[in-house]
C-alpha cells in the first residue's frame, strides 16, 4: 500500500499509532502540581477521609479522563466556591494517566505522617 494510492489509509494509521500507547503526551507532572495534590492530600486527611477517598479514586481509575471532563462541565457551579485557577489545574492533571496515582501516593505519603 503507498501513501499516494491510500492517503486515508495512511493518515488513519498515522494518527491510530500511538492510540493506546501508555506513554503521557503531556510529560511528567512539575513540582506546581506536586504541591498542588499535596494540599488537596492534606486537606482530605484532615477530614479523616483517607479511606473513602482511595477506594473512590482507585474505582474510578479507568474513567478518569471523563472524570476530568465532568469537572471541566461543572466549573460554573463550583468556581465560585473554589479557586477556578486551582481548579483547572487540578482537571488537567487528573486527565492525565498518572494523575490519579499520583493523588493516591500523595494521600498515602501525607497519612503516614500523620498516622505514623
């Protein structure tokens, strides 16, 4: 098959190489978004909310990105109550595969030290 007799083909291919890689288009989480699921960490340890908290992120693990996106619909509603830049960044980085893991090691760092 060339290109110039399937251009469809090809692009379709091109475009559907990388569709289930595991690799992050978006790189590794900055040391900004460290902190940030850092506090967010801190603030469901301090309401003793650790548990349902892993269990609930854990479960909706594969449907993180439409998690993200239930988010990014309900920002009307909640940016009032919350810092809307927060908030944003927060929906950007549970979008990401490794967000939600990232926010599970982050709940479990900050109950250890509480709880040694």
């Amino acid at each position: 098959m060339s290109k110039t007799k399937w251009p469809r083909v090809a692009k379709l291919r091109q475009s559907l190489r990388h569709a289930f890689s595991m690799k992050s288009p978006f790189g590794p989480l900055s040391e900004a978004d460290r902190e940030l699921l850092a506090q967010l960490a801190l603030a469901i340890a301090r309401r003793r909310m650790v548990g349902p908290a892993i269990l609930f992120l854990e479960s909706l693990r594969p449907l993180s990105y439409i998690g993200s996106q239930a988010m990014l619909f309900l920002r009307p509603f909640l940016t009032p109550l919350l810092n809307a830049e927060r908030y944003d960044r927060l929906a950007e980085i549970l979008e990401r595969r490794e967000g939600i893991e990232a926010l599970v090691k982050a709940i479990e760092r900050v109950s250890e030290k509480r709880n040694p």
